[in-house]
C-alpha cells in the first residue's frame, strides 16, 4: 500500500462512526456494503475538511466515507461488543486518542515508518465506569474503581469537584481506630451501630448501616494511608456515646480530603477522565443493563458507555416549584439552606426514569446551627455553623441569655428546641472551645460571621444582653459540668465548660437550615440500585447523600463524609464486578 492507505472493513450497513481530533471523539455516519472496502486517504496533515472518497474494491460494489477536518482519525462501529472493548490511534508515539467499546478493524499503514498505530484491546483487559458527581462520593468510587482495574470517567455539572463535600466541616466518624487508640478512646463498630441505629428510630435498616459502621475504620485508614489525610484529633458530637469524630489540625476536614482525592484523580490522567460543566441528561441501556449515559457539554451532546455510579448529592436545594421539598416537605421551602445550587436531586430523577425506586423522601434533616450573616440576615443560602463548635463546649442561648438545650443532643432534638425558643439564638465560645477549632474560628471571622468580645459586659452592651442572666447560666454550666447539679436539658458532655464575664468571647447569631437529605435511591447493601420490587438494576450504582435509607429518620453528625466515601468505595468496587 502506498503512503496514506488504509483499511478498512465492515461486516453491516448503517455504521456510526468515531472521528477523533486531541482526543475527543465526535460522531459521524458511514454506510459500507457487505465486504471490504480499501480507501485512498491523503496525507493526514494536508488532508481537506470533509474530505470524501469513494472506490469499489474487489467484490464490494460501492464504498463511501466522509472524512472530518484535517488532524481526525476515523474508527468504525460494526456491531455488539463487549464492554471493556477499547481502541487508541497512536501517531509518532502520541496517543490522539481512544475509542470505547467499538468493535472495529481500522488499519492506517505506510506513514513515515509505520508512526501511525491502532490497536484493539481484548474484553480482559479493562472494565469502565462512569460516575456522576464529583463530591466526595464520586471520588471515592473513582479511586476504588481505579483500584479494581477499570478505567474511569468522572462527569460534574459544576465548573469544579467537590461539591457539598468540600463545606464539611466537624469530621468524619470511625469507630476502632488509631486515632482512638492513641487517645486512649475505646469504640467498637457494634457501638456505633447502636448510636446510629437509635439515631435512625422506626427508619433504620440494618444492612445499610452494618455496611457504614463496620468499614467505618478502615475507610478512614484508606484515607489516611492513600491519600496523607490528617485524621488524628477526635471529638464528640450529639447523638454519639463515645467521641468518634475524626478531624486534622488544619482547617475544614471536607476539604481536606476531597482535595486530596481531587489531585489523586487528576494525577491518573492516563486511566481517569474527568469532564467538568457536564450536564448528565439520560441513562443509557441495552437489553436490562444500564451500558452508559449521554450528557451536553460546552454544547455538544455526547455518550460515554460504562457501567453508571450515581454520585450527584442530594435534593437540600431543591426549592423549585414541583421540586422535591415542594413534593415531600412543603413546610421547608422557606427556610434557607447550607447547600450548594447543584444540590437538586439530578440522579434521582435519572434512577427513577430507569425504574430506580426512591426511599424515605420526606426525610429531610434540618441543621439547627447556621450562621446568620448580619450583613444579609435573609439569605437563602447560609454557612453551615459545624457541629464541632458545640461539641468543643460552645453553648446555645436564647434572647435572654439562658440555656434551652443539651447543645450535644441529636440534630432534630437542637432543631425543635430552637425553633420554640426565643430569637435570635447565639452561640458562644470560650477562648479554650475556640483554641480547639482555631482554624475553623478564623474563618469564620473572616467572614464576618463570628464576632469577638472582650468580655461578657461588651456582649451585653453590644447585644442588650442581661449580664445578670449571662453569670447565672454560666454558673448554672459550671455546677452541671462539676456534677454539683444535674442539667436540666440531659448534657452529659463538658468539655471547655468554664465560662466567665472577664474572659473574651466569640459569638454568632445561628437559625436552622436544611442541610441533608436521608431520603433518596433505594441500594443494598453493594450499592445497587434497586427497583420497586427490590431487584438490582444491572450496571447501575448510587453512592453518598444520593441514596437513602442509611440514617433513617436522622443522621448522626460526622456520618455524611463517612457514608461519602463508605458506600462510593462499595459502588466503585461493584462497578467492576
């Protein structure tokens, strides 16, 4: 063959064909007769746009192909494949790029010494998954889907990863771990079981939170030794019976690891696509298997093929008219909420239009702490006050400067509490309670959401306080945290306790917000996406606050980026099965 043949054979009609330009693939249509065609191509370089040839060969009675602008290769469809199929032109030694499941027989010969390459690699060699959503979740089921040998493309409709991930600030819960350990802290998974399936109530799904809390050490291990997250301080939030709540020295824990896990991904280029500003649209599927989805980016509407890991958060944002709070809890819609614009519910509606079934949907966990902004009080959406902030010893009062509730009760008890008290609620912090989240105190200063007083008397100027009522409720705190008297309110928990009117204080003005969603896809145990009826829908996987029934009726403080990554690593894992 002379320099710039090729060949190219088809068994079908009706071909869909692949042209590739830097590595991003493009559809165009061809149509072959039965047999072999041998087409004449122009050097690759000066080859015109939209070049067409046409040249019978042999038996063949007509052979047509049109050919995109100069630099594309071409590859060619011609019929079922298997799944890990793939295919790579290569030119000089450069891959251009790659073509997925395409079962094609593409031979460019002759150029400069054979510098063109194509090469069709068998079912054995890889599987692929795709996963939606770039949270903490979606990450996690990557890195795990990575480790099983597939190859990986992670889609997000926001401009950058990380989602609701990022913001998360107490911790991540783990029970048994060095951390503890080296605390002289003893906790077992059955232990947290307990508190967690308590938290849960009538909701509770035994499978579903044996998964979370038996991986829950060694999840945080893979953190830990993988990525070099710092996971060694641990504190204890409401609703916990022993401190489990893992965090680092630095600043917010979310960040911490999804960062890290955002520079791993991207360090993997090789193996691990990611696509950003892409808007997932449908799922695809083939005989009862769910083979991929199609997604517009940059406007253009593309596939990808590969087994599905739905990764996308939850609906905590959702307040369109016929949206889900608007379906399943009405009541919410004026409140503000800590989550992103993206959390609006996307994959639910993409494993339901597929026959995914949903759980527990008016599920919906209100935050009783988030900050109100004096410069916009009315603001929708609202930094989230961490929990950590209670659970270092900081204290809730009302606009009388009393006590109203054990600040370290589940979510839901702070929630109802706050909501019957009198407005505005603030938190206080001693300065031992504000050494201990330094980093997180900072910040929020910065932004103008925490103020720091000199002393009680400045408060009480600043705010029309009482300083009368402000020394009785620190008295009161400090014979409950001595054990002199016992706490009305059930606080069992005192760490930093000591308050008094000549010390500075830092303090904010806090309101309830949405913040999670526990309803959402219904999966087992492996991360399945069930259906109505229970059974797995094949190739589809659903992880982090995306899925429901883990929580029950409410979630444990700590336990979001735990489930994140628990059951991303559980989907990713199943996605190469």
């Amino acid at each position: 063959m002379a320099k710039g043949d090729a060949l190219l054979t088809s068994r079908v009609e009706g071909l869909q064909c692949l042209a590739s330009k830097e590595g991003r693939w493009q559809r165009y249509s061809s149509s072959f007769a039965d047999g072999l065609c041998g087409l004449h191509l122009p050097t690759i370089p000066t080859m015109p746009a939209h070049h067409e040839v046409s040249k019978p060969l042999g038996n063949t009675s007509s052979c047509h192909a049109t050919l995109p602008a100069p630099g594309h290769f071409v590859a060619c469809n011609d019929g079922p494949v298997q799944r890990s199929d793939f295919h790579e032109v290569v030119v000089a030694g450069r891959t251009l790029g790659r073509v997925e499941h395409a079962n094609v027989v593409f031979v460019v010969s002759a150029y400069e010494a054979a510098s063109f390459r194509y090469a069709r690699h068998a079912a054995m060699s890889t599987s692929r998954t795709i996963v939606v959503g770039g949270g903490l979740a979606g990450l996690s089921a990557a890195h795990t889907a990575l480790e099983n040998g597939a190859t990986v493309v992670l889609l997000d409709k926001k401009p950058a990863l990380g989602g609701n991930s990022v913001k998360a600030s107490s911790g991540i819960n783990g029970a048994g771990t060095p951390a503890q350990q080296a605390n002289n802290i003893i906790d077992t998974p059955e232990a947290f079981y307990r508190d967690t399936e308590a938290s849960a109530r009538d909701l509770a799904r035994p499978h579903l939170i044996k998964a979370l809390t038996d991986h829950s050490a060694p999840t945080l291990q893979w953190l830990v030794d993988t990525f070099g997250v710092d996971l060694s301080l641990v504190t204890r939030l409401g609703g916990h019976s022993i401190p489990r709540t893992h965090r680092g020295k630095g600043g917010a824990p979310g960040w911490a690891m999804t960062s890290a896990l955002v520079k791993a991904l991207e360090a993997k280029s090789d193996r691990a696509q990611i696509v950003k500003d892409a808007k997932v649209t449908a799922l695809l599927k083939d005989g009862g298997r769910v083979t991929g989805v199609e997604y517009e980016v940059g406007g253009e509407r593309r596939t990808e093929h590969g087994a599905v890991v739905i990764a996308t958060g939850g609906y905590a944002a959702d307040f369109a008219p016929g949206g889900f709070l608007a379906q399943h809890r009405a009541d919410l819609t004026a409140l503000p909420t800590t989550n992103g614009d993206h959390a609006t519910g996307d994959g639910h509606r993409l494993a339901a239009s597929l026959g995914g079934a949903l759980c527990d949907m008016d599920q919906v966990q209100v935050h009783p702490t988030g900050f109100v902004d004096p410069k916009d009080p009315d603001a929708k959406t609202k930094f989230l006050a961490a929990e950590a902030l209670r659970g270092v010893g900081g204290l809730l009062i009302d606009k009388n400067g009393a006590r109203f509730v054990n600040e370290l009760d589940r979510r839901d008890a702070v929630t109802a509490a706050m909501q019957k008290a009198e407005a505005p609620i603030r938190l206080l912090l001693n300065p031992q309670a504000a050494a201990a989240l330094e980093a997180h105190c900072k910040f929020y200063q910065s932004k103008g959401l925490m103020k720091r007083y000199e002393n009680a008397a400045e408060l009480a100027q600043d705010t029309g306080l009482s300083l009368s009522s402000l020394e009785a409720t620190f008295k009161s705190h400090q014979a409950y945290a001595d054990g002199r008297e016992k706490d009305p309110f059930g606080k069992s928990n005192f760490d930093n306790a000591t308050y008094t009117l000549d010390e500075p204080l830092l303090v904010a003005q806090m309101t309830p917000v949405v913040h999670y969603t526990m309803g959402g896809i219904t999966v087992d145990d492996q991360a399945r996406v069930l259906d109505a009826s229970g059974a797995p829908i094949p190739g589809l996987f659903a992880a982090g606050e995306a899925i429901g029934g883990v929580h029950g009726r409410n979630r444990l403080g700590g336990s979001s980026l735990l489930e994140a990554v628990v059951f991303g690593r559980i989907a990713g894992k199943s996605s190469t099965a």
